[in-house]
C-alpha cells in the first residue's frame, strides 16, 4: 500500500468521520477492505445483464446495462473529488466571482437606488409632436431629502421659471415673485424620484429583454448604460404602478413606448430615459447622500 493511499483515507476521514476509527495502515482490516474495493471495480465490462426498470404506462419496463467504471475511472474520480475539495477550502477566498447578468444587475442597482433619501437630480422633457400647441422642452433641477423636495423648473423656449417645494402634503409654488400654498391630497402627490426610477425599473424587469451597451460617461461618472426592451408583460407590469409613480417619468400610457435606458455607475441608477412616441424623459441621479436642507419659502 502506497503511502498516497494512506493520504488519501486519512483526508476522507476527516471530511466524514465515522463512529469508528479508521483502521491502522498496514493492519489485515486496512488491507482486506482495501482488497475489496479495488476488486469490486477492476473490470470494464457492460456486458452484465440489464438491469429492468418500470417504464411508463402501457409501454412496460425499460431495459437498462449495468456499467461498472475501471479503476482508472475511479482513481481520476478521486482526483477531481480532491481538487473540488482544494478549490472549495483554498482556491475560493481568492477566486473571482462571476459577473452578474444585465438583469441581476438591473436588479442590484433598483434594490440600493429605492433605499437612498437624500439627492440631487436633473430631469428633462422633450416633446416629439410637432404640434405648435405642445409643451416646450422643460428642465427640472431637484434636491431631495426624505419626504421633502425642492423642484426649479426652467422653459428653455419661454425662459419661464419658478420654484416648486413639496415638503409631505404640502405644496409650494414660487413665480414671477410670488407664492402659493397648498395641502395636497396623498394621491396628488408623486414619489421621490429615487425610489419611483427603481421601481419603474423592477417593474420592467419582470418581462423584459436585457442588454449591456457599454460604458458611458453621466455627469462625469463611467456607467455601464443597460438597455429594457419591453414585452406586452413588461408594459402591463408598469401600467399597474400607480400614478404617482410613473407620472413624473411621462408613463401613464406605458404602451406607447417600446423601451427604457438605464445607466448604472457604483451599484445605482444614474440615469433613467423613458423614450416615447409622445416624448422623452430623462432622470440623473448624483450627489447620493448629500447633507440637503429643505425648508418652507420665506
């Protein structure tokens, strides 16, 4: 007996111990089961009598060969066994894990976004139609810290502007010099937009196809830009989100549009693109965290 054979029980024993201590190398127990195993698979026939297995109904039983591996078979099995074990014990503290899929990714990103309170944002919307009587392009520069949002809007094409503050149910709106109050109903009220963009996000992903276009450069951050195209499923997923998520990003008629764009940098949504047949909305996200102070208007 080899002293490989003596590593190799040894090694087994402490993977499985038994109830009993193995027996000593070189004792007539350690040689005669030894003895047995390696008689029991020192043959490479398959020509042992099949083996009968119940078959499905009314085709009757299934004859199958008894196959015994040789004992090189069963050395290289040992073999891979052993380094599984290494790999496992060793090798995985150091190993690299896989890469995510697109959607997991995805995925990854709307969970951490939905959690962050505190923001900054700029969103934009620009008008496809032609029609003279529809909105002019609109920016947006947002602040955000919990339930409170502070909202300066910009027509580029008028040069109109104002302040809009929101902070729980109440409303309200600077312009021209002048400010309004007002208590909102709940559901008159839209969501923050980091949560709203993540569950925009979650929703789509429940029936969509997922690509990974590259990297992009967002406000001066690499993203990896990911690409939703929508099925049916998808869209009747983001038509059951309610108003006061979708109605900042443009989406109550969800089946206007086809896909969403989405760029992820640091495990986040930076940057969301609803791209309609009315109209395109985009949503940049940054300053994640930051120390915002949201007070009522003098």
């Amino acid at each position: 007996m080899t002293d490989d054979h003596d590593e190799l029980l040894t090694s087994l024993a402490r993977l499985a111990p038994a109830a009993d201590p193995p027996p000593e190398p070189g004792s007539s127990r350690y040689d005669s089961i030894l003895e047995r195993a390696m008689t029991a698979t020192d043959t490479t026939s398959t020509t042992d009598a099949p083996e009968e297995a119940d078959g499905p109904p009314g085709i009757g039983p299934v004859r199958r060969p008894r196959h015994r591996l040789p004992r090189r078979a069963i050395a290289a099995a040992v073999a891979v066994a052993a380094a599984l074990v290494v790999g496992v014990v060793v090798l995985q503290p150091g190993s690299t894990p896989l890469a995510p899929t697109p959607a997991a990714a995805l995925g990854d990103a709307a969970d951490a976004t939905a959690t962050v309170t505190s923001y900054r944002a700029t969103a934009s919307l620009v008008d496809h139609s032609t029609d003279p009587d529809s909105p002019p392009p609109v920016t947006y520069e947002i602040e955000a810290d919990g339930d409170a949002t502070r909202l300066t809007f910009h027509e580029e094409e008028t040069g109109a502007s104002g302040v809009l503050t929101v902070i729980g149910l109440d409303q309200w709106v600077t312009r021209d010099g002048e400010t309004t109050h007002e208590v909102l109903a709940e559901e008159d009220t839209n969501l923050p937009y980091a949560s709203s963009s993540a569950a925009v996000v979650e929703a789509a992903l429940e029936s969509a196809t997922v690509e990974d276009l590259g990297r992009e450069q967002v406000q001066g951050v690499e993203a990896t830009h990911y690409r939703i195209t929508l099925d049916q499923a998808g869209k009747e997923a983001l038509a059951a989100l309610s108003p006061r998520v979708v109605a900042q990003f443009e989406l109550e008629y969800p089946s206007v549009g086809d896909r969403l764009d989405i760029w992820v940098a640091d495990d986040l949504i930076r940057r969301l693109r609803v791209d309609t047949e009315i109209r395109r909305t985009d949503i940049e996200l940054r300053d994640f965290g930051a120390d915002i102070d949201i007070q009522p208007p003098a």
